[in-house]
C-alpha cells in the first residue's frame, strides 16, 4: 500500500522538470570569487525566478568544501518555501551517512510545514566524502552507516510512530517524532550513481530511483532502470517512477551556451577531478558531452529540450534534473539559463513527448 501511496505522489503521466544546484560559489565578471553569502542570496533570487517561470521541483545539494555555499540545505530550503508557492523543493542529496536519519526528517518535516506540503528528500552517500570526518564518522564504515540509517527513515518517512534498533545508534520503541506531518508519507527518492546494489537497496524499500548521470550516454543507464523495475517486481511492489540528474546549461544559442559554460567547467571539472587522478578535461571532450550521446546538456532551448524529449523516452522517466549550476558560471548567466529552462524548454519537451 505504501508503495502505490508513493507513486500516487510522485508519479505523473507528464514528465517533471527540475533544476538542481549545490550552490556553486560564483565570479563576478572580472573572474573575483564572490563570497558564500552572497551566493547564497543570489540562489534564493534563483529560486524564486524558477518557481516563476514554471519549474516543477528545485533541488538543493550538501557539501562541506570551499568551492560549493550550502551545507544545510533544509535552512537554504525553509527560505525558498517562504518565498514560492507551487514547485516542489527537496535535497540533491542529502548524505545520510554522515546525518541523523531523526534530524533529517525533522527538518525535512519542518520544509513541508512551511512550504505547505511540498517538500520531499533524495537521500544517497554523496560523491564527496569531506562529511565523515567533519562529524566524526569512520569511512571504513561507509555501506554500514548508510544501510543502517536509511531502515530507519524508512520508517521515520511513514509519519508514524517509529519502533526500530540498528548497529550504529540506540533503539527506538514507539517512539513519535515532530513536527509530525500532516499528509504522510514524505516522498522520497534514493539516489544512485551506477552501483546495482544501490538499485536493488531503492527498490527494496519501495523508493523511487534518482539516477545522478554526469558523464557517457544516458541511454546506458538503461540497465539499471530494467533492473530497478524488475527487483521491484520480483518483490511484488507496484511500478515507481525513476528520475534523472544531469548538468546542463542553457542559452539562447548553441555556441553562446557552450562558450559561457567551457570556462567554468574545464576549471571546476578539472580541480574536482584532479581530487581523484582523473586527466584534465579537453574541449573535444567537453563537445562530445554536449553532443546527442553525451551527458552534458548545454546548448539553445530546442537543442535541450530535444535531448531530455530522448533521455525520457529511452529510460522511461518520471522526472528530469538539470543541474544548473557549474563552478564559477556567473549569476546572470544562471538566471538566464532558469529564464530559458521554464519558459521555453519545459513547454517543448511537453510538446515533443506529447507528439511521441
């Protein structure tokens, strides 16, 4: 039953369009770094020009590093409920294996108050692990924290009294916790960046997929898709939607859109990859990602539009996720591109699908 409720939420027979972002800390136009602050106001102005122009969901990343100004994104969140009405606002993601699962839902409860039920989480372990050791976690205990805390919000999410016991913290014994919600579940979505285990684990619980693709072709994650509806099957739960994140950015032109974009991403993509022995990225790669099999969907509305219009229909998606946000990519650059995204990709991917 909890799983059709979810469903029922977050399923539609129109494709939602959302935009994400971890709060990127930008430049202004003589390439000064403004401070965290200011890019923090600058995303409520973000917010709220998305809810204007028609965007469906907006995600709100955690990091704990220089280059990104959120790290609480439910306050970040709070702000943005006050300041919209209709689009739905959640995490991208919150980590919860560095959290805990009670204070997770309680300020995520506390979103939903304010924004008049339009709150919902995606929780995933994060691509960066600076958290572990910021709150005092062990990385060796990296699969047991996530699994243990996640069977706990499963239950929390439900909005009923919690009796539960774990390995990484005490047991609860109808236990309620508040503010309560006043139409539960909280919708939920797990996120996963290509582990099978990880597809299984969401389907298992009954959530939703959120598939985080950031490079190749998104066709590719095909499989993975196949695999979550048949885990879901196989365990007699009805069918959930799946969602998609991916970067992008959007400009009135094609070129005007890659060549506001290359600057900042060969910057940011290079440093973070550097973290990771990754080779520094080339233009020739940066082009072929913006192409139709790349991952990277930057270019003129209809080029954008035309490129979700196919990811949608070859992985059967619910939702998409365009991360707006990218390195030091200036702010009237980012309004423009939310501008464009509402105002003429949304209608036109409705359109194309429409027309199949």
């Amino acid at each position: 039953m909890e799983s059709q409720t979810a469903a029922a939420e977050l399923g539609t027979a129109e494709l939602e369009l959302g935009l994400d972002t971890f709060g990127d800390v930008t430049a202004e136009a003589d390439c000064t770094l403004i401070s965290g602050a200011q890019t923090l106001r600058n995303l409520l102005e973000q917010a709220v020009l998305a809810d204007e122009v028609g965007v469906d969901f907006l995600g709100v990343g955690e990091h704990h590093r220089p280059d990104y100004a959120v790290s609480a994104p439910e306050v970040v969140l709070g702000a943005v409920a006050a300041r919209t009405s209709r689009m739905r606002l959640g995490s991208a993601v919150t980590v919860l294996s560095s959290d805990d699962p009670i204070r997770v839902f309680q300020r995520f409860s506390t979103v939903d108050a304010l924004s008049s039920g339009r709150a919902e989480v995606i929780l995933g372990r994060g691509s960066f692990t600076e958290s572990f050791p910021l709150f005092g976690f062990d990385l060796a205990d990296y699969e047991e924290l996530f699994d243990d805390k996640l069977s706990l919000f499963a239950q929390l999410r439900t909005g009923r009294p919690v009796t539960w016991s774990g390995s990484t913290r005490g047991p609860l014994r109808d236990q309620r916790v508040f503010p309560e919600l006043e139409n539960p579940p909280l919708p939920t979505w797990i996120a996963v960046g290509g582990s099978p285990e990880s597809v299984v684990r969401a389907a298992s619980y009954g959530l939703p997929l959120m598939l985080a693709i950031i490079g190749g072709d998104p066709v590719r994650f095909r499989p993975f898709v196949d695999l979550y509806h048949r885990a879901l099957s196989e365990i007699g739960r009805d069918a959930l939607p799946v969602g998609v994140h991916c970067p992008g950015h959007v400009a009135d032109t094609d070129e005007q859109a890659r060549e506001e974009l290359w600057p900042h991403y060969r910057e940011y993509v290079g440093r973070i990859g550097g973290e990771r022995g990754w080779p520094p990225p080339s233009r020739f790669d940066f082009e072929r990602s913006t192409g139709p099999g790349g991952a990277l969907f930057v270019g003129s509305p209809e080029t954008v539009a035309r490129k979700i219009a196919s990811t949608s229909k070859a992985l059967g998606l619910s939702r998409f996720d365009m991360k707006y946000s990218h390195g030091t990519l200036g702010h009237a650059q980012l309004m423009r591109s939310i501008e464009l995204y509402g105002t003429q990709v949304i209608p036109r991917v409705r359109e194309l699908l429409a027309d199949g």
